[in-house]
C-alpha cells in the first residue's frame, strides 16, 4: 500500500527545487539561490546536489576533488566532481 499517498508515494511534489538548512558552520544567515513564489521552479542561482555536497565536505576538512574508492573498487568525489558554494566560503 501507499499509506493513502499517491502512486509515487509523495515524491513528486515540486521535483524542480527543494530547501536545505545547514547549521553549525559558523557561517552566518545566508541564502543561496531563489524559487518562484510558489518553491516550484529555481528562478535565480540554481544550486546541484553535487555543490551542496562539496560544500558540506569543504566544512567538515574533507577534500572534494579527492579521487575516494568505493568498496566495490569504484572511484568517486564527493559531489561528483562540483565545487563547494563559493557564496558560502569566506
């Protein structure tokens, strides 16, 4: 069952753009990139998984662009080679 969800069990609301919150970084209130009125659509500075990834390892001392194996001997970076925010990085 879907728990009374639709077929896609919720997750197709708003695939266009999404909000995240990150603490602790002693980085200040800022924001990067905008929605239209309504959170559907990115109207200003779209941000990839790839950069918010990056940017979470530039802060916790984990270079991004480090060439990591998976366990399955597969290479990888984390953020799949994109760089950290550079409007969040002093």
């Amino acid at each position: 069952g879907n728990n009374g969800l639709n077929k896609n069990e919720g997750r197709d609301h708003h695939p266009s753009a999404f909000s995240c919150l990150i603490g602790g970084l002693d980085i200040g209130g800022k924001v990067v990139g905008q929605t239209d009125e309504f959170g559907q659509k990115v109207v200003n500075r779209p941000v990839e998984i790839g950069e918010l990834n990056a940017t979470i390892a530039h802060f916790l001392g984990i270079r991004h662009d480090h060439v990591w194996m998976s366990p399955n001997n597969r290479p990888f970076t984390v953020g799949n080679k994109a760089s950290p925010l550079k409007e969040l990085i002093a």
